[in-house]
C-alpha cells in the first residue's frame, strides 16, 4: 500500500519499470527499428526497400525492391547495421534482404 502523501508513478515510468522486469526492453527497441526505417537508412534506400521483422536474436528481414538493390544493399550492411544499432540496447546482428514487391499503396 501506497503512503497516503506519496505521488502516483508516471505512466512512463511505470511501463519502463514493466518492460525491464519482464524482458521485454531489448525487443520493444528492435521493433522501434522497423519503426524508424526511414529515419535511419534516409530516403533513398527507404524509397526501395521495406522492414518486416526483427527476430528475437537479431535478424532483421527487408523486404528490397529489386534484385540488384539488394544486392548493393548486402554489400553495405555493415554501415547499415551501424547506423541501426546506435544508442540501442536491441541490436540487430544481421540483416536478410529479400528482393521481392514491396507491400506499399500508392
């Protein structure tokens, strides 16, 4: 019980304190990259490409417009996964990229 002139937890606070007990922060951050796709890569590789998922032990699947795209995008993964992991604590460890339509309307 709650002392009578104690303040309530911020909702922020709470959820933060929630999702570190259980585990959960690691993975709500690698979801955050599919989030923030074209915030990280810019505009050009987020003009033909399109993250799906992130599995829990880091592999990152995207969806790649073409082929030869995604050929030049596997040859920069290394910088990629850089700008990616930055200040996370749920790093992705490899991205596949999955030459193949992309899934967005017009």
């Amino acid at each position: 019980m709650k002392n009578p002139g104690s303040r309530p937890t911020p909702l922020a606070d709470a959820l933060a304190s929630f999702l570190s007990q259980k585990g959960l922060q690691r993975r709500v951050e690698q979801a955050g990259i599919v989030e923030d796709w074209a915030a990280l890569v810019g505009p050009q590789i987020a003009a033909v490409t399109e993250p799906e998922s992130v599995t829990p032990d880091g592999v990152l699947r995207v969806r790649v417009a073409t082929a030869p795209w995604a050929t030049e995008l596997s040859l920069m993964s290394p910088r990629i996964l850089r700008l990616l992991n930055e200040g996370r604590k749920g790093r992705v460890k490899e991205i596949r990229w999955v030459a193949g339509p992309l899934g967005r309307r017009p």
